[in-house]
DNA sequence: GCCGTTTTCGGCCCGACTGTTTTCAGTCG
C-alpha cells in the first residue's frame, strides 16, 4: 500500500463526509492526516511498526480506520456512508462551482448520480427550479461541464514554469509603469512537480486596467473571471492561469498567502494567532493596527522567524526551524558550476561535442561531463566500446584548444539486468566521469543492481536513480535505505534529474539523503539546448529536499570534484 | 476528528466573490 492510496483514501472520505454535511473541523481533520501522510517516507511501514499515530493529525480513531484499509484494502465505515451518495460523487465534486451542498441537493431532489445526470438536469431547467439556485448560478455550472471535459487536470512544473515566464514578460512589455513588482505564487513558486493552475502576483494602484489588460494575452482562449483584485482565465484551453492583482502596501502578504502551502498558512496563521497577531492577504495585525505588508520578509520576521524559502513551505518542519534560526542555507542555481549528465550527437543528443560545450559555456558553467549512453541502449544509438573511445579522444582534442572550460568525458553506462556495467572496467578506467544508470528490466531486483553499479570503484553518480517518469510510470521499487546506505559506503552519488518529467531523486528522497550525508549531483540529461534551463527545476526540487551547496558534487570547483572521485575510487 | 506553554472540553485560519437573498449560504483558494 502506497502513501498515495491512503492520502487517496482519506481525501475521499473526507468528501464523502462533507457531502453528508458533517461538521467542518471533521471534514478538516480528514483532508489534514492526508496531507500529512502524503509526506511521510512510507505510510506501510509506520502501520506495521504501530507508529500511524506519530503521524500529525492521525489520533485514535483514524488509527482505527486505517488499520481496517491496511488489513482488508477497505474501511467499513466509508464503505457504509459510500452506499448513500452519487455513484460518480468524487467526478462531481471536481466540477467547478459544484460543491458538496449543490451536489447533496441534485442528488436528494433530483437523483443526480453521475455528470451525465447532471449535465441533463442543467439542460432541461430542473436544476434551476430547485431552492436556491438562480439562472447565474446554473449558467455557471454549466460552463464548469464544458471545462471538465478539456482542463487538464494537473501541469507540469516545467510547463508551468515556462508559461509564468512568458505571461510575466508580456505584462511587463505590455503594462507599462502601471505596474510594479510582479512574482509567481503558488505551487509553481514552490517549484512544486505538478501543479494544479498557475499564480502570478503583480504590484498595481490600477487593479482593474492590469487585469482587463491580462485578459488580452495572446493565448487566453477563455475569461474565466475578471474583476479588481483578482483575473482568471484559461490559455490553450487547457492551462488555467490566475493573476492577483494588490497595492503596494500589502504585495508581500499577498505574496506570502498566495504561495501557499496551504498547511504551511495554516499553520503559520495559527502560530500568529497565538501570539496575538493576524495575518491575511493584506498585512500582518497586532490588534487593530497593520505592523507589516510591504514585504513577505516582514511577515516572518514579525513572528520572530526567519523568512522561509518557497520551496520548503509544505509544513515539514520548516516553520520551527525557522523560529529556531535553524533553516538551511539551500543551494541556488548560481551554485551550480558544471551539468555532468548531457547527451550529444553520438548516441541520442541533436547537437554536436562543440555545439553542446558552446551552449554549457554561455550558461556560465566551468565545465561539463558528456555522457552519452552505452551500447545496449541500441533505441537510443548507445555507442560501443570503440565508438566510445574514438568521442574520448575528440574530448581531449577540444580541452587542448580550451584555458578556460574543461569536458570531462563520461558515458552514461547502462545497469544491465544481471546487475553488471555495459562497458568493462578497462574501458570504464579511461573516462573521467561515470554516471550509471537502469533503462531496463524494470522488475529485476533494481535494488541490488543499483547497489552493485555502486560498488564499481569507476561509478560516481547513479543516473534517475528511481526511474519513474511523472505521470506516465511509477518508479521502480527501491529499498531507499540500501541504496542510501550503500552510496554512503561506496562514496557514490545519486542523481537528481532536472528532466521535467522525471524530477528523481524526488524531494522526499532529497530530503532522506541529505539527512545521511549521502551526496547529490543535480543535472539536466540534456538531449537538446531547450532542455538546458531544466536545471532550474533539479535545483528547485533539491531545494524543496533541504539540500544545500555542499551536498552537491557540481557546485565544487573542478579539483574539489576530482579529489571527490579520488577518495571514493 | 484532533489536540493542549491559554484548554482533557471547546476550540479549530481567513477572506473574497457570487448569487441569492431581506441578512446569508455556498464555493473557492
């Protein structure tokens, strides 16, 4: 049993129960253990040691319940409340402007039971005749079906990324001085994998004039919203995008609110409140009187903590560390001198050695590892030994003719199924840098064969260490604890692939192998130029993982690295 | 349903917007 099918489970539940209106704070407390478990390492294991209660959020009673889903894959109690509800309930209530009350009184009143059944009530007026709705709220409900045939459901962070950028440089070419400080928010400034829709936060006097300006953006295929403070709308069809739009004197409480996590406000807010202070979207309040605003640094500070960085606001410990002056100093893109994983034109790469060390030149690093993939990769050009040694020697050509930049010539070699190297270790001896990693066998004891990659003195980085691809395949099933524990022994490090969809190590595992010293190397898997600005993404998951510099082989200076790989060779 | 440096009972984050309403309920983030 996953983390993801109890977090499942319990957000189910809590839908169920908010849908047969029980009390609030219980339908809270639901949605609350969810999000807590979603961050604990493995929710089974904890079952199996009698430790759920350890969780956050989790008492006695949700002990209880799940203990029934570990046991029997069910819980009877929800089993009971889900005979009484809509058959496609959980569909319904993913309806925009269709909440737990509406869905209730379609289902008692008029037997509304799937989104087939509601998109015929709308059409022949019954819905409207029922109390309390009125022919906007109706219309409403209506444009909402049209959208849950096409909205993507959830966006990439590397979409996402890309799209703020594009809607932040058109307002700022378009808007003139009508605006001041613009900014992300959301889960997309906490670097988030997925994210659900986009925030953008700008600084105006003319909330109204910006906004109606937003909805101008060339690919707004539809206004979802438009009013003073706040425009939402929906690009392609598919990506919905909001912009928020404040004064001056409160962008850094909104700034704050609107980046979420939701756990982390809400925590914080608690924290406020008990020292007499209220925060809002506006400022922060003693009493009556506004104390701060402007800046999001006044918030923390004002709590006396320190300002926490966006990528660890998930309510993991970072608001008591902060009041501790505890935080991390986290790695920064800046940190980062080299990519040591990039493909070129040798195996599955579209530019040449000297087309790719160019573009790694422009983007400021002091040298790069080109590792192209061993001969068994045959989808993907892999190169045989002779190949190999053919691309090592035009390596070193080009490092003669460099003062300034240095190529290391790796390989990415593949972990057959047997656990061994695609190269022998006496061509493995000849390259100056090895990444391994699995493209295969996926069900073959990765664990071991990874551990084995390790053991090889030649190996310096395992490559996507858990091979999942996000949203299209589960990783494969890693002991994390062997593997963590055997980079330790072996000095090896364990990649964090900046790659949009693979983001792996993921943040949770960042997080566990920093916590053991385990080292990291954050890069992009380069196959093409566009893909060299991923690094961002690799660096903002690392951060989200509480990594810092020195947990990061590519942030050393060149004879740091080398004396790294000397002591683990 | 959870939880305790205000509490083992009685609280639990906060506000905007919308639409339907004679003062508020529902939804959302």
């Amino acid at each position: 049993m996953k983390n993801k099918d109890v977090v499942d489970i319990l957000l189910k539940f809590a839908d169920v129960l908010e849908f047969k209106g029980e009390a609030p704070f219980k339908v809270n407390a639901y949605r609350r253990a969810a999000w807590n478990i979603s961050d604990v390492e493995d929710v089974e294991k904890l079952w199996r040691e009698g430790r759920l209660g350890d969780v956050p959020g989790v008492g006695k009673a949700l002990v209880e319940k799940l203990d029934q889903f570990f046991r029997t894959g069910h819980i009877r109690q929800l089993d009971e409340h889900l005979e009484n509800v809509p058959k496609d309930l959980f569909d319904l209530l993913s309806i925009q402007n269709f909440g737990p009350k509406t869905a209730a009184l379609a289902y008692k009143e008029l037997g509304v039971e799937t989104v087939d059944d509601l998109r015929a009530v709308v059409e022949d007026g019954r819905l409207a005749n029922l109390p309390g709705m009125g022919p906007k709220k109706v219309a409403n409900i209506k444009k909402s079906l049209e959208l849950f045939e096409t909205a993507q459901k959830s966006i990439s962070i590397g979409m996402a990324v890309e799209i703020v950028a594009e809607v932040i440089a058109w307002l700022q070419e378009n808007a003139g001085d009508k605006i001041g400080r613009i900014s992300p928010a959301g889960s997309v400034r906490r670097y988030k994998e997925t994210v659900h829709d986009i925030d953008v936060l700008v600084e105006t006097n003319d909330g109204e004039a910006v906004i109606e300006l937003f909805t101008q953006f060339p690919k707004v295929t539809r206004v979802l919203g438009a009013g003073a403070t706040k425009g939402s709308v929906l690009l392609d069809d598919r990506f919905q995008v909001d912009l928020r739009a404040v004064p001056a004197e409160s962008y850094g409480a909104a700034r704050q609110y609107f980046t979420g996590s939701k756990a982390h406000n809400v925590k914080l807010r608690e924290i406020a409140k008990k020292q007499g202070f209220k925060i809002n979207e506006y400022g922060i309040f003693k009493g009556e009187a506004k104390i701060g605003g402007e800046s999001e640094e006044r918030i923390y500070h004002a709590l006396d903590m320190d300002w926490i960085p966006p990528e660890l606001r998930e309510d993991r410990g970072e608001i008591e560390a902060a009041a501790e002056h505890a935080l991390p100093e986290l790695l920064t893109l800046d940190d980062i001198r080299a990519d040591l994983h990039a493909h070129t034109t040798n195996s599955d790469g579209q530019h040449t050695l000297e087309e790719l060390v160019g573009m790694m030149r422009r983007r400021g690093y002091a040298y790069m590892a080109v590792c192209d993939h061993s001969k068994s990769v045959f989808y993907a050009n892999g190169m045989d030994e002779g190949r190999l040694l053919e691309a090592v020697e035009a390596i070193r050509r080009l490092n003669a003719e460099m003062s300034d930049f240095t190529v290391l010539a790796g390989a990415e070699v593949d972990i057959l199924s047997d656990g061994a190297l695609d190269y022998s270790d006496d061509v493995l001896a000849q390259l100056d840098f090895v990444v391994a990693s699995i493209h295969s066998a996926f069900k073959q004891d990765p664990t071991a064969r990874t551990i084995a990659a390790m053991e090889n003195r030649y190996v310096d980085v395992i490559g996507h260490p858990t091979g999942r691809l996000i949203s299209r395949r589960e990783g494969f099933v890693l002991d994390m604890d062997r593997v963590m524990e055997a980079a330790l022994r072996t000095g090896t490090a364990l990649e964090v692939n900046s790659f949009w969809d693979r983001l792996d190590l993921n943040d949770v595992n960042v997080r566990k192998a920093v916590s053991k010293g385990v080292k990291l190397s954050v890069n992009t898997d380069a196959h093409h130029q566009r893909h060299l600005p991923m690094m961002a993404l690799g660096v903002g998951t690392a951060r989200r993982g509480w990594a810092r510099k020195q947990d990061v082989i590519n942030t050393f200076p060149l004879d740091e690295l080398r004396r790294w790989q000397k002591r683990n060779r």
